[in-house]
C-alpha cells in the first residue's frame, strides 16, 4: 500500500509541476509575441521615417515627349532625367540696350548638363512680363518672344523653334532674391523648327516638357 501512496504522490507532484510548467511557458510566448510584435512596430516607424525623410530629400524628376516631323521622317525624343539634369532659373535684369530703363525678365529652362557643349537635351528663353506671365509665341531672335532649341542625339542636329506657341500649366515660382530664383511648370508647345539653321529644312515640332521644383530652393508658389 505504501508504495501505491508515494507513486499516487508522485504522479500528482508530475503533474503539479507540470501544470507550472505550462503556466511558465505560455507566459514565455505571450511576452515573446509581444516583443516581437513591438520591435515590428518599431521597424515599421523607422522605414517610415527613413521613408518620409527621402521623400523630403529627393527632388522629383524632369520629363519631355518631343515629336519633330518632316515628311515621311519622324524624330521622337522623350526622356525622364534626374533633378540635378535639368532646372528653370528666373531672372530679371536691366535691359543693356533699352535707354528708358526697361528689365528683361526670363526664365533659362534647360534639360541635359552640358547643352552648350553639343550634349542632348533641351534649352529655351522664356520671357515674361511683369506679373511673371509667359510669352507664348516662339521665334529665335525676336526680344518680344520665347525660344526653343531642341537636339536629340550627341553632337547631333539642333532644332531652333521659328514659329509656334507654348501653353503652361502649373506655373510656380521661388524667390529668394527679388530679381532672381527659380519656376517649375509643365509647357506643351507646337510649331515649326529649323534644322541647324538651315531655312529651307524645316520640322514641325510638338511635346511636352515637365520642369519640376527643386525642394532646396524652397516653397514654389503661383504668381
């Protein structure tokens, strides 16, 4: 009888402790859960803020879609380029030839690094007047209108707008300095461009340009 006693004795220690035990381990995996279910919470704000922090850091990107057409040729030229490939600077200057003391206001649009240097790209002067509104008609040469000069290709041809309209939309403006800054805006456009120049080798032109804000500059507003 004795040894019925102690082994009903030991069973009920077994499972006394065994009844510890599982109380031990559940509480294990409840705190282990939650730690785990805090450190994603905690990953999970610091993407966030890793996330929010690039985006106020990360310029967006400069885009066009150019079509120039001559006859049966057609010339596509379209592009997205990162922010520092492209910018709008606004300027306004007393003009050196105008004797009664009137300004030039423009806006040097430019898309591509070393344009001047025979690189691809796009460059245009954008006049405005002094409300800071645009010149929509295009023609090289002329102080009362807007230019445009397009190469597609390296050391390639150059397009000069002759004639032709621009339209914006989302005009904006920085300025830090009263007589200088910068603009961002999308401009579509149409009309007739010269090739290298020659007058008698002439391109109907059309597109889309999208010059967008540079954050460093600061807050663009509409004018």
């Amino acid at each position: 009888m004795e040894i019925f006693q102690h082994i009903f004795k030991t069973l009920k220690m077994i499972k006394q402790t065994g009844k510890i035990l599982l109380i031990l381990l559940l509480i294990n995996v409840a705190f282990t859960s939650c730690n785990n279910k805090k450190n994603e919470s905690t990953d999970a704000e610091k993407e966030k803020v890793v996330a929010d922090k690039k985006e106020k850091t990360t310029d967006a990107t400069h885009s066009f879609d150019i079509t120039l057409v001559k006859g049966s040729e057609t010339i596509e030229f379209s592009e997205t380029v990162p922010s520092k490939e492209g910018g709008a600077i606004y300027n306004d200057q007393k003009s050196l030839t105008d004797e009664q003391g009137g300004r030039n206001r423009t806006i040097m649009m430019f898309i591509g690094k070393k344009y001047n240097r025979g690189k691809a790209g796009i460059f245009g002067i954008i006049r405005v007047d002094e409300n800071l509104k645009p010149f929509t008609n295009v023609k090289r040469g002329d102080k009362s209108a807007s230019t445009l000069s397009i190469r597609p290709k390296d050391q390639g041809d150059e397009y000069n707008g002759i004639s032709g309209t621009m339209t914006f939309s989302d005009l904006k403006y920085v300025l830090p300095m009263p007589m200088s800054g910068a603009a961002c805006f999308t401009l579509n456009f149409e009309g007739e461009f010269q090739k290298n120049g020659n007058k008698e080798d002439i391109y109907h032109g059309s597109g889309t340009i999208v010059i967008s804000p540079e954050k460093a500059m600061g807050v663009y507003k509409k004018k």
